[in-house]
C-alpha cells in the first residue's frame, strides 16, 4: 500500500503528453462493444448491430470515446515517478466525463490533443485529484468529436496547496426508487479482454501490481466499468439508440474485480449509479447521462 510521501506537482501541470492518433477499424469498433460486455444476450438483436463489423448497422457505443486515441497509461511512466514522486501504485481514476459533439463513427481516423488541467490537494494525509482532459478530433477534417475529462486520485500525494483548476463536483443522486434497473455480470478474463483496447495498467492483469497497491487480486479497468453501466443506461434510457447519449458523467466510489455482477440503477431525469451486488457495494455513484431527443441525434 502507497504512503504519505511528497511529490512535486508543477512538473505534472507542466507535462507534454504526446499528441496521440489511432486508425481505428469496424473490427475495432466491435470489440470494444465485446469487451464491455455487449453480446451476453444472444437473443437481443439490437446489441448485434454493435458487435458485428460486417452489419450495415454497426453502431459505436458512446462510451468508445474512451480508448479513442488514447495516450496510454502516461500517469504511471517510470520517467512520471522520477520527475513527480508519484508511483502507479498510489493512482486510481475516480471520476469520468465525456461530451460527444458528433456521434461516433464506426472507423476512421482520430487525433486527440491530452493536459492536466488542474491538481486539488485533499491534505497531507489525504492525497490529491488531478484533473485531465483530452480532446479528441476527427483527423481528415479537425472537426471535435468528443472531450474526455477524467480524474485521479493520488493517495498519499498531499500538502502541497491547489494548483491549477478544480472539476465541478456532480450532483447526489435524487431521493426516490429508481425507474430502471439492469443487472450486467463480468466474466473471469474481462479485464484481459477490455486491455485490448489499449489501456496497459498492470493493476488489471499483473497480481504483484495488485497487490503492492493494496489489493487481493488484479481488479477491473474504471473504463471498463464506466462502458458496462453506461450500456445499462443506453438499453433502459435510450433503447440502444447511441446518438441520444450526448454526455455523461460519474464517479467511481469501489473497485469492481472481474467475474462481479453489477446492477445499475436509473432514474428518468438521466441519473443513475451502480452496485456490485455480490458485496452490495456502491461502485458508480452520482452519475448523468444527458439523453436527447430522438430529433436532436447528432450527425
């Protein structure tokens, strides 16, 4: 388990993240839809037109927006922990948030541009948020297709002052039963499956990692989760119709491990949150979809 050491946090606000591009395919496109889970009922048609890249209708699920032109696991890098203090041990994405500005399409080629946007020091003994955002375009044409915003929880990375700028914090979610509930279960090789998409933290496959971070056994990627409750809002909320997702936010409060069932709950104003229903332990909390009009689908 990481302890209270100090870091330096101006090199982060000041580290070039590489600018990253990807030429993703159909093939690409479906598995990211497998690996979040899509697929486990055989007799849903309408999770086919996600899973097949030889259907006309092949879709993009709206949360592919997070390993589109993705800058890798760039927070853990050796060079990071010599420059900052900071081991891959002590950090742990907390919250997420995207806005699509087009829907996505099924392939093609992106460029994304990523910066720390601001560090919050929680105190000495409490760690520190930092605060990313990666922009992503479409390379022929430069046009924004989406923003990522995420955050990570530095433990025992404090008493340094804020630099920088804070994230809003999301609203609780509303008193009251919710309208929906899905229930999604993990499989044993989830983690090993959702890593195809590009995300290499070792904390997902490696059990020494695991452990000297403070868990039993490798655990399930935050984004990996996120895709997983989201396709719960976009089945109850959206009935599969991807471009009603215009934007999403959450926070991550528990690890989900691979092989864990998750229920998700939702409410019709776009709020919902998640459970792990083997240890009844809240995994997604405060999260909102902003779900549009059939009429308003962006092109």
């Amino acid at each position: 388990m990481a302890t209270n050491r100090h870091i330096d946090p101006r090199p982060l606000m000041e580290w070039i993240i590489p600018q990253t591009t990807q030429c993703y395919t159909r093939r690409d496109t479906a598995l990211y839809a497998l690996s979040v889970g899509l697929g486990q009922r055989a007799n849903d048609e309408r999770q086919l037109n996600f899973i097949d890249p030889w259907s006309e209708q092949l879709t993009a699920l709206p949360t592919m927006a997070l390993v589109l032109a993705y800058p890798g696991y760039w927070l853990g890098a050796p060079e990071v922990e010599r420059a900052t203090g900071i081991s891959s041990g002590q950090i742990l994405h907390v919250s997420q948030a995207v806005e699509l500005h087009a829907t996505l399409p099924t392939e093609g080629d992106v460029v994304s541009d990523t910066k720390v946007t601001g560090i919050v020091d929680k105190g000495r003994e409490r760690g520190s948020l930092l605060h990313s955002e990666r922009r992503i375009h479409n390379q022929a044409n430069g046009a924004l297709v989406a923003i990522c915003r995420q955050t990570h929880f530095l433990r025992g990375a404090g008493g340094f002052g804020n630099v920088g700028d804070a994230e809003p914090v999301p609203e609780p979610i509303p008193s009251g039963e919710p309208d929906f509930i899905v229930q999604h279960s993990t499989r044993p090789e989830q983690a090993l499956l959702y890593r195809l998409n590009g995300d290499q933290n070792p904390l997902h496959i490696n059990w020494a990692a695991a452990h000297a971070a403070g868990f039993n056994k490798p655990l399930l990627h935050g984004m990996c989760t996120i895709g997983i409750v989201l396709h719960g809002v976009l089945d109850a909320a959206a009935n599969y119709e991807s471009c009603l997702i215009r934007s999403f936010e959450l926070q991550m409060s528990a690890p989900v491990f691979p092989g864990d069932s998750i229920r998700t709950e939702i409410w019709k104003d776009g709020t919902f949150r998640a459970r792990v229903m083997e240890r009844d332990s809240l995994v997604v909390d405060r999260g909102r979809a902003m779900i549009g009009a059939p009429e308003l689908c962006i092109g």
